[in-house]
C-alpha cells in the first residue's frame, strides 16, 4: 500500500497530535483519501483494536481499505443505527466519519 505524499504528512502530523491530544478532526476534500488516511494514522499508534462509525453504506469499502493496508491492528466497522450495540470500552481508538 502506498500513501500519497499528501497523505504522509497527514498521517505523521496525525500521528503526532492524537498521541499528544488524544483528539482529532481530519478536514480534508471529499474523495481525498480520509478514510485511509485515518486508518494509517491508526497504524502508526500503539493499539490493538479499533472501532469506525460510519454510514451503513461506507462498511464495505472500509473494510476493503482495511484489507489494502493491512495493519497491525483489528478493526470493526458499524454504522450509526448499530453502534448502541457495540461496547465502546473494548476499543483504544474510535474513528467517526
């Protein structure tokens, strides 16, 4: 999997300030690449799970971005009608898109 330039400097500063504030909001272009570009921020920490709240129609080509970079990392991918489901303590890093 290879980032984009644009894509490097955001993950690395990223990177840098979730460590540091332990919040971040990615204002990128639509069809920029923020969904790879938060999973590659999520790479770059030290976790072991990762929870992503998307809309329903987003899972599958999370997942697939999910599979492409093939991170150290497991994921699980719910929507916002099923995230009351899920046990938001069993993750260290949540992502909202």
């Amino acid at each position: 999997m290879q980032f984009r330039p644009y894509q490097e400097s955001i993950i690395e500063e990223g990177t840098k300030r979730l460590s540091r504030l332990r919040i971040i909001l990615l204002a990128m272009e639509v069809r920029t690449g923020k969904t790879l570009t938060s999973l590659g921020i999520a790479d770059n920490m030290d976790i072991n799970s990762v929870l992503f709240i998307t809309k329903k129609k987003a899972i599958s080509s999370i997942e697939a971005d999910y599979k492409l970079l093939n991170p150290n990392y497991s994921l699980k991918v719910t929507n916002y009608e099923a995230v009351h489901k899920v046990n938001g303590k069993d993750y260290d890093l949540i992502i909202v898109d």
